[in-house]
C-alpha cells in the first residue's frame, strides 16, 4: 500500500515538472522521465492488482488477468 501511496504522486510529479520546464528536457533527463513513467505503470497496474489479490486471498482475474499482470510487473 506505502508503494501505491507514494509512488503515484512522486511519480506523476515528477513527469509534470519535466514537460512543464523546458530547461529539464535534457537526455540524461530521459533516463529519469522513463524510470517515472515505468513507476507509474507498476503502481497503476502491478501494485493494485497485487494488492487486490492480497485483500481477497486469491488471484480472482483469471488466466487472462495473471498474464497482464505478469506482462506489467516484468515490464515496470
């Protein structure tokens, strides 16, 4: 949950604050900008489901649904 919590907001600040100042569009900047972006897609979509199966005490998507999230939490 602390990930989900604060994950998000740091993340999505940190990517607004990038496209905002034109003086941090840098290529080592790039770097950071894609950390952010595949943070973001772990706790929109890796976290939540994880959690969520947590809270119910089985995986209850299918098999469909534990290859996306396996597909997310490789990718992120």
């Amino acid at each position: 949950f602390f990930l989900i919590s604060t994950g998000f907001p740091i993340n999505f600040l940190t990517l607004l604050v990038t496209f905002k100042h034109k003086k941090l569009r840098q290529p080592l900047n790039y770097i950071l900008v894609n950390l952010a972006v595949a943070d973001l897609c772990m706790a929109c979509f890796g976290f939540t489901v994880t959690f969520y199966t947590a809270w119910n005490g089985y995986f209850m998507f299918g098999p469909v649904g534990c290859a996306v999230e396996g597909f997310f939490a490789t990718l992120g």
